[in-house]
C-alpha cells in the first residue's frame, strides 16, 4: 500500500525574509502600460509561438495562469520571432529611486507553459538571471531560473546556488511570487533580467508584476504561517499573523488543477527544511482554473499581538492552490503567497451522505488517494439498483456526487436505501468498496 501524504510546496526564493501583506512597496512594474524598461532588441511577435514581447497573451501561443492584471512580458524561441532575438537578450530596468531605504525586498511573478511535457523542454543553456546592482558598482545574482538536469528536455526550476543547475522551485504555469532580499542600499537601484537560449518551440518564460519595497516601515498585517493539513472529507487551512493593523479580514482563494495520470514524487535536498522535503514529479498535464472566492475570516483590525485564524475547506478536489487575500479596513487589500496541496488527501473513504434523512436530494462525498476507476451506484433495500450516480476514471481527492431520488427509476418512495462506492486504483493503494445506508422521507 502507498503511503500518501499532504504535500505543501512554499513558492518561496532563497534568501527570504519574512512575507508581509502591505509591504511598503515604492516601486512596481505590472507591465499594464508600454515603458518603464528597456530591451536590448525590439519586441516582435508571430503571433503564435515565437515572441519576445510585453502581451496580453492574444498574440503568443502560451497560456499562463494567476496573472496580476492583463499583460506580462514573454519569452519563446526567441531565435525565429519576426525579428530574431540575439543571446543573451536583456530587459533592464533602471535608475529606481531607493534613498533614504533600508531592508529592500525585491519580488517577482514568473510563470512557464507547462501544459505538457513537451513544454518544458529547457535545454542546458537556457536560463533566466535576474541581476542588481546599486550606484553602478556591478551586478549581483538575485534570482536564477536554469534547466534542472544540465542536458536536454528538463524543466526550469530556481538554481538556489546559482551553480547553474536548477535544484529549487519549479516554475510552472501558474504566476508565482519569488522574494530576495537586497542585503545593501543606496541611491539608484537597477535590475537586470538575462535571458539565454530559449530557442526551440516551448522554451519559454514570463515576469510579470515586478515590485521593490522596505520592510523598514510599518507593515500593515504580517503573516507569519500559512498550512494546510488533511481532514475528514476536506481540507483544514491555518495561518497566524504577528501584528495587524487596520485588518478587516481575510478572504480566502481556491484554484484547483486537474491531472489525467499520477503524480510520482521525488525527495531532493533542501536547506530550507530538515531533512530534505517532497515535490510533485509531474509527468502528467495539470491545468488551473481561474481563483475563486471560497469564504471569508473576519480580521482583528489592530493587534500588536499574534492571531491564529482557520478556515475548512470540503470543496478540494485533486491538487489545489490556496491564498489569501488580506483586506484593510479602507478597502486596500494584499495577497498571501500560495500553498499547494499536491497529490490526494491520504487515503480513499466513502462518507455519509447530507443531509440525512433527505428530500428530494442529498450529496454524497468520497476521496480518493490516487487516481482510480469509481462506480457509484444505489440500491434498493431487495438488492435492485436504482440508479448509477458515478462510472468514471477520476483524479485523486475530494470529490462529491448529487442523487436526486425524484430522477431515479422515475421517482423513489419513502424508505431506506444503500449506496455503494468501488474504486479500481491505477496505482498502489488497494482496491476500494464501502456500502452505506440512506434514509428518503417524502
């Protein structure tokens, strides 16, 4: 039997310092309106798959997921856009004021189309290095994006050594926020993005939502922790926060991926944890929805004490991504960063169906630990089946299936009847098959 666990990836770059909703950021770029950078070649596009160029996405191939506002920058096989992009190519972005600051914190979306495996084909040589450099004394390494295995076809994951290698987070297709602390100051700041190789189809990577900001000043409402953990047919979300002020509250955003496949993983080393912590191998295609809104925790307006919050959630199904989003008392409001919940919630289990006794419906909620064969079907109390709710391959994770008895064998009388789940996993976990009762008034 396979073990399976709740698997949390924090999207966090090395050398961190703590996340805080309502940073005092002094400088961002969303890239929303043209200028505020420079290239070192003109943008072009094809309209398909080779592009160099701030966009919308209207006018590239690529699909990315979790954007801040409408446009981005994107890079893809940059060598055959209308005007071919020469390597390494530069965005730069100059001159930001940063006197009179301490304690700068640079952060940045970044996002690849990882729609299949065939899109995350990085070769050795591809890479993305985001550079600074303060007063024009020489750039220094923030944040590097290299191909995970130092040949040909890897994914892009974050090089936490800067050894050219990626060993850390892999970008995906999913905007993400990476956060590095700038461990100097000054009085004109510049950043640097190299872009290198990316020459073939479905080589490609976008920013978007570039910000630099001061934790010197005060910080509206930090958060210190954000988990998540498994519970009976769902998911239980914990955070704390150290001080508040002026917190209204916290809403709370799902965004979930389907998977058609397993999802093996691979244990790494990772300073960041002790030992070693567990990613997701995706050899599959997960694909997001849009973020959705699926409750909300009143805030404690202003604390200069810790606050823990929780929030259920039994909506899950498959991997999910959560955030929040902290709102002020004025209407301002921060996101959290993302926690995803990866692979199933541990174990396959079929519940009692609610509300029971019910009329004329009910639902029905089971998980399941890896990707299975599920039939759903009820019965009466001789044996007879009434109706089949479920025969489908379905992904690992929470899942729930209405029966209305009045669409069943033309109407069901009052009484009780048995519903049955079985599963034939695709994987180790054995094989699955639980009866309950339900009881119908009319």
């Amino acid at each position: 039997m396979k073990k399976n666990n709740l698997f949390l990836i924090f999207l966090i770059s090395l050398f961190f310092s703590q996340i805080s909703f309502g940073q005092n950021g002094f400088y961002q770029l969303t890239f929303e309106i043209p200028g505020g950078y420079t290239t070192t070649v003109s943008e072009s596009s094809d309209l398909a798959a080779d592009y160099f160029i701030r966009t919308d996405g209207t006018n590239i191939s690529a699909t990315y997921l979790g954007k801040e506002g409408s446009y981005y920058f994107a890079v893809q096989d940059k060598d055959n856009a209308p005007t071919p992009v020469p390597n390494p190519t530069f965005l730069d972005i100059t001159s930001i004021d940063i006197s009179g600051q301490t304690g700068l914190v640079f952060s940045v979306f970044l996002a690849e189309d990882d729609a299949s495996d065939a899109a995350e084909d990085w070769d050795a040589g591809d890479y993305l290095h985001i550079t600074y450099q303060i007063d024009a004394t020489g750039y220094n390494n923030m944040i590097w994006v290299e191909n995970d295995i130092g040949g040909t076809n890897g994914k892009p994951l974050i090089d936490t050594d800067f050894d050219g290698t990626g060993d850390g987070t892999e970008i995906t297709s999913t905007f993400t926020e990476f956060i590095f602390s700038i461990p100097s100051t000054g009085s004109l700041l510049d950043i640097q993005f190299e872009f290198s190789g990316l020459a073939y189809g479905d080589e490609d990577i976008a920013i978007d939502n570039i910000r630099v900001g001061s934790v010197t000043s005060p910080l509206p409402v930090e958060l210190t922790s954000f988990t998540a953990q498994a519970i009976d047919a769902g998911v239980l979300l914990n955070w704390t926060t150290a001080t508040e002020v002026n917190n209204y509250g916290f809403e709370i955003e799902q965004a979930s991926f389907r998977e058609d496949g397993t999802t093996p993983v691979r244990t790494i080393p990772d300073e960041r944890t002790t030992p070693v912590r567990t990613i997701p191998d995706e050899r599959t295609t997960p694909v997001r929805t849009d973020w959705e809104t699926i409750g909300f925790v009143e805030g404690h307006g202003n604390s200069n004490s810790p606050k823990e919050y929780s929030f259920s959630d039994y909506s899950a199904s498959g991997n999910t991504n959560y955030r929040l989003k902290q709102i002020d008392t004025d209407g301002g409001f921060e996101y959290s960063y993302v926690i995803t919940l990866i692979g199933s919630l541990g174990k396959t289990e079929l519940y009692q169906n609610h509300p029971n006794p019910f009329n004329p419906s009910t639902k029905i909620s089971f998980i399941l630990a890896e990707l299975s064969d599920v039939n759903i079907s009820v019965y009466n109390m001789l044996g007879q089946k009434v109706a089949e709710l479920l025969n489908n391959k379905m992904n690992a994770g929470t899942h729930n299936v209405e029966f209305d008895a009045r669409s069943a064998g033309g109407g069901l009388s009052s009484g009780f009847y048995i519903y049955r789940l079985v599963t034939d996993s695709y994987g180790e976990t054995p094989n699955y098959a639980k009866t309950m009762k339900m009881l119908l008034i009319k």
